[in-house]
C-alpha cells in the first residue's frame, strides 16, 4: 500500500486487489494490526520471552485450525515462513 500511495502521489494510476472490502484495505496487515512475526529474536530473549521454532510453529498451526483438505498449502506456507523466521 505504500508504494502504490507513492506512485499515486507521483500521478500514477494504481490499482489495488485486496481480500477486504473498502472498510478493511490491507489484508495482513489489517488483521495483523501492523505486528511483526519473530521468532527467538534477540529482543525476545533480551526481554525474558521464551520462544522457538517449534513454539511459533505450534502457536500459528493451534490459531489457525487448518483442519480442512484445501488448508494443504496454507499449511505448507505457514512452515515455510516459521522456518524463514
């Protein structure tokens, strides 16, 4: 969204396909409120907070219930970006 408001702000045209309605531009990060996804960062551990691969991997898998035939992919992505993490 950033960069399509600074080609705007340039006189592009953009065009933005979202998930979301007009009231929820911004997929992710709308329902993310803006956070961040680490995983055993250095300013987790700074801070006392205990985390690992297997916690975040646990944490998204116990949230997001893929429990359905097509959540294969949606699996797959979510091990790839704990192990990119």
């Amino acid at each position: 969204l950033v960069a399509a408001c600074e080609l705007v702000e340039r006189g592009r045209s953009v065009l933005i396909v979202d998930q979301e309605n007009e009231a929820n531009v911004g997929g992710q990060a709308f329902w993310s409120f803006g956070g961040l996804f680490f995983v055993d960062s250095p300013e987790q551990r700074r801070l006392g907070i205990r985390d690992s691969h297997e916690l975040a991997l646990q944490d998204w898998l116990g949230s997001a219930g893929f429990d359905r035939t097509e959540d294969h992919w949606p699996r797959q992505w979510a091990h790839a970006y704990v192990d990119f993490a």
